[in-house]
C-alpha cells in the first residue's frame, strides 16, 4: 500500500502480470488484473485497456460480487472493446449457468463518470501497442473569483444579497493512472502534468532493456523519467508502479533510490509487491 496527498492506494501492478489500482476511500478501482481480495468490494472498475494482465478477471469480479449479494458492478471501458467485452460476459454466463448481471459503460477521449462524493473520473488518450486510456479522479472545490479577492468584506456581501455569483467552480485533479503507456503522455496531457498524485508505470530499469525497446513494448524505462525530471515539475507526488518481475521488489527499490535525480526521488513513491514471493 501506499499513501499519497492522502490517497491510499491499493492493489496490486507487476508488469505483464497483474494490474489492479485500488482506491478504497474513492471506492473504485482502475483495472482489475487477478483481482485482489479488496477490489471485489469496488462496485466500479475503469478499464485502461483490454489486455489479460489489466482485465482478465473480471469475470470473477462479478460473479463473486453477486455471490456475495453485492450489487451488479459497473465496468467503464473505451467503446472500441464493448462489443468483445459484451461476448466474452455471454461466454460466461453460459458456461457458469448465471446471469453474470453488470453495467458496460463505453467511453472516448475526454469522457467524464460520476464517482462516489461527488466525484469524477475522466479519461484521457494514453500510448500503448493497442487502444489505451488514462484516467484522472477528479474533485470539484469553489473558491473566491480572482475579481473578488481583495474586495472587502461589506462589499461581498451586498454583491451575494443582489445575486452576483462570486465564486467559481475548480477541478482539482486528485489522481491521475496512465496505465500502460510511453513517456510521451506527459508531454500532451494536462491532467497527467498537474496531478495532485501521479501513478506512472516503469516497467524497465536497467540496460536489460534499451529505451529503444521500452518504447517498442509500448511502456516506460527509468532513463526517460531520469533524463526528462521536468516533466513532473507540477506533479505532487510521483507514484511509480508497474516493474517488471524481472527485478525482485527489494532490487528494484535499490536501482529507483539510487538512479532517480534526489529532487525527482524527494517526491516519489513506488508501488511494489510487499513480498520478495509476490513476483
């Protein structure tokens, strides 16, 4: 687990084996991967994408819920997977003899979902070698009007009691999940830039794995965050998550601490298995 700006964050992210973000207190959860224990509570699951690592559970995801007696899930995931999606869920319930009950909402681009308090989830175009979305919880504060700041007191309030509107509506962009994609997502996506808390995978760390083959896989190295440390300038705390099981857990925290630049490591978090055996 880890916390950040005062977010826990769950689950679990192995590169190429399971991939499943738990946010208990927004109670949703971004992939499913094997399904973690705590994710079959998550009665809303936001899909990157469709490969077996961040989706291949989702079936026992909803069965179990309904075994349960929790309510049906809701599944969020780009519309170019719903009509496969759809016929794998008809597979399972012919095979299982239930009626596997869930909500498939199909998403573009730039989509806004209602989360639980109020909150929202939008999701942004990410890079990968097949279809992939980022999404980013959002959290709605209002604050004072810039015309307004240093207008006294007194006069704040005869403009409210004649009807003017003095305060404005802000997105605060909580969390931000790119699942598997290339560094070039940081170049283009505002909600990723300005995220209270980034979750960012790093999949390889070491010359095991060129840039130029990072790349191609369609995921991040090390060298690209170490050499572009701008990038996260505006981020408040980096998660980084997602390494492979090439490098075993405590390996891997050795090669971040010491390669990443200090201003870099001063604000980031990694998300790793918590056991040497998890990998």
């Amino acid at each position: 687990m880890v916390l950040a700006d005062g977010i826990n964050i769950e689950g679990v992210s192995i590169g190429g084996l399971e991939t499943c973000i738990d946010l208990p207190e927004f109670k949703v959860a971004l992939d499913i991967g094997r399904v973690p224990n705590s994710a079959v509570a998550r009665n809303t699951i936001l899909f990157t994408h469709a490969h077996m690592d961040h989706m291949g559970g989702v079936a026992w995801h909803c069965a179990t819920r309904s075994l349960r007696g929790l309510t049906p899930p809701r599944y969020v995931l780009e519309q170019c997977h719903t009509e496969a999606f759809s016929r794998m869920m008809d597979a399972w319930r012919a095979l299982d003899r239930s009626t596997m009950a869930h909500e498939l909402v199909a998403v573009k681009p730039g989509d806004t979902v209602d989360l639980h308090g109020g909150r929202k989830a939008r999701c942004f175009r990410t890079t990968h070698i097949v279809p992939t979305l980022g999404w980013c919880v959002l959290e709605t504060r209002r604050k004072l009007r810039a015309e307004w700041l240093n207008v006294p007191r007194e006069a704040l309030i005869r403009a409210r009691e004649q009807g003017v509107e003095l305060q404005e509506e802000l997105e605060i962009p909580r969390l931000a999940f790119c699942g598997d994609t290339t560094i070039d997502v940081l170049e283009r996506e505002p909600l990723a830039q300005q995220a209270r808390v980034l979750v960012l995978e790093c999949t390889f760390l070491d010359d095991q794995i060129t840039v130029a083959e990072a790349r191609e896989k369609g995921h991040v190295h090390l060298d690209e965050i170490c050499a572009r440390p701008e990038l996260f300038d505006k981020v408040g705390t980096l998660v980084l998550s997602h390494v492979s099981p090439r490098w075993t857990p405590s390996l891997a925290r050795r090669i971040l601490d010491r390669r990443l630049p200090a201003a870099l490591r001063a604000k980031c978090e990694y998300f790793l298995p918590t056991r040497e055996s998890e990998t």
